[in-house]
C-alpha cells in the first residue's frame, strides 16, 4: 500500500508540473504573438512579399493612382515600375499627426490579379510609403509624376 501511495504522488506532482508548464507555455506564447516586435514583424514579412509581387508585372491587375483631384485607372504598367524598390525604414510608432501627413499625399494602389492591394503614398519630395514603412522607389516617383503632368 506504501508503495501505491508513493506512485500516485508522483503522478499527481507530474500532472502538476505539466498542467503549471502548459498554462505558462500559453501565456508566454500569447504575450509574444501580443506583443509590439511581433506584429511589426509580420508587417515587415507582409511587406516584403508584397514587394515580391509587384516586381512581377504579370501579377498585377491594375494600378489606380489617386491624386486627391482626379482617379486615374492604369491596365499597361511597365515592366520595370518597381525593379528599384527598397525599404528604407520600418518606423512602428508614428504620431496621428505624422499618419495625417502621410495620408494627405497622392496614392498609388496596385492590385494584383488574386484581388489583394498594396498601397504607396507619394509626398512632394518624392519619399514613398506604404502604411508605416518607408521605402525608396525612384522608378515609381518618376513614372507618377509622368502620369500626373500627362494628363494636367
């Protein structure tokens, strides 16, 4: 009987020990998928294969650029709009104000033939964003304000 009892002690210690494990494993994990870097970083990831995907001009649908006057719908991008596309900065934390600015600016959205989008915003000094993410496309910029002085 001693040695009966002595085993089913040592099963409830174990069933204690791997129910305190399972029980801290979801909180840690749940506090990293919750957390600041996390996200950013699946932002960053997403980003990065849309980035992907517009450099493979058979993958987009259409492009509309919207300059806060008029919406233009483009079917014939050339092949090399964002052959230059690189990310300059990844800032996680703006200001509403900064948001604000950077939204004010003209948007090119490209869509892609699966139906998903990516937008760029285009300030006056030619920095391009999309969302938070800073990036340089030269190719983009220059091909914009081609469309834009085209048609006025």
């Amino acid at each position: 009987m001693n040695k009966a009892k002595k085993i089913a002690e040592w099963i409830i210690i174990g069933l204690f020990i791997a129910i305190v494990a399972s029980v801290a494993s979801i909180q840690i994990y749940r506090s990293v998928v919750n957390s600041d870097w996390y996200v950013e970083k699946q932002d960053r990831k997403s980003l990065e294969q849309k980035i992907e995907s517009v450099n493979d001009v058979v993958n987009i649908k259409y492009i509309k650029v919207d300059d806060n006057i008029e919406e233009r719908f483009i079917y014939d991008a050339p092949a090399e709009l964002f052959d230059d596309i690189t990310v300059i900065s990844y800032e996680a934390n703006m200001n509403s104000e900064k948001w604000r600015e950077i939204f004010k600016n003209p948007m090119v959205t490209v869509f892609f033939v699966e139906g998903s989008p990516i937008s760029f915003n285009i300030s006056n000094d030619g920095k391009v964003y999309s969302g938070a993410f800073k990036l340089r496309c030269p190719s983009l910029v220059d091909w914009y304000e081609g469309i834009v002085s085209a048609n006025g």
